[in-house]
C-alpha cells in the first residue's frame, strides 16, 4: 500500500473537490473513489491519513455544512432543503440532520433564529 503522504494529500484534495461538486448527488464512495481511480479502501485510508475522518464522514459534514447554511440563511422549507441536498425522502433528512446535529432541522432553526416553538415549517 502507498505511504507517501503527498500522495494521500492529493488524493484528498482531490476527493474534496468532488465531493464539494457532487455532495447533492447522493453518490456512494465507492463511485467517487472509481472516479480516482482508486479504491474505497484506499480513499478511506488517505482520508483517515490526512482529514483524521472517513470518505463517507467527510461527505457527510459537506452535507451538513449546507443543510445548516440552507435553514439559517434562507427561507426554504425543511422539505425544499431536503430535496436541494438531494434527498428524496424529507423524513430521511430529518432524521440524517438530527443525527448528526443533535436535535432536528426545525428545532435547530428555530433555536438559532429565535423562530419560536421549532416547528419544521420554515
């Protein structure tokens, strides 16, 4: 297996710039890493090397990134973010948003925004 950590920090790099142009896609890391031409394995292990997190963690938190930007800056729906973000299911989403942030997209709104009682409305 290759050690060379330039070679990891480019892949990485790489990685990120894919990711941030295809986040909404919904891919799984196995094509991102195909489009490296690389394997999963080895995506994960340069992004574990250099980002301390894995392929699927880092796209994820880009994910998460934009979700947060999208319900404090906008006036988007939870809906309308959960389908911008590419999921299909606003159910899903909520309950990827609370697992990662803590709590769901609505009450994280509003908790922010001083929006009152956290509803999913807005």
């Amino acid at each position: 297996e290759d050690r060379q950590p330039g070679r990891d920090s480019k892949l990485v790099t790489s990685f990120r710039e894919r990711v941030e142009r295809d986040f909404r896609k919904g891919l799984p890391i196995g094509q991102f890493a195909r489009g490296l031409s690389v394997t999963e394995a080895r995506l994960n292990t340069a992004c574990r090397r250099v980002a301390g997190r894995s392929a699927t963690r880092i796209v994820h938190d880009r994910i998460m990134l934009e979700a947060k930007r999208n319900l404090l800056y906008t006036g988007m729906t939870v809906a309308e973010v959960a389908h911008a973000l590419g999921f299909g299911d606003p159910a899903y989403f909520s309950r990827f948003f609370a697992r990662f942030a803590g709590e769901p997209p609505g009450r994280f709104r509003a908790s922010r925004r001083g929006d009152g009682d956290g509803g999913d409305r807005r």
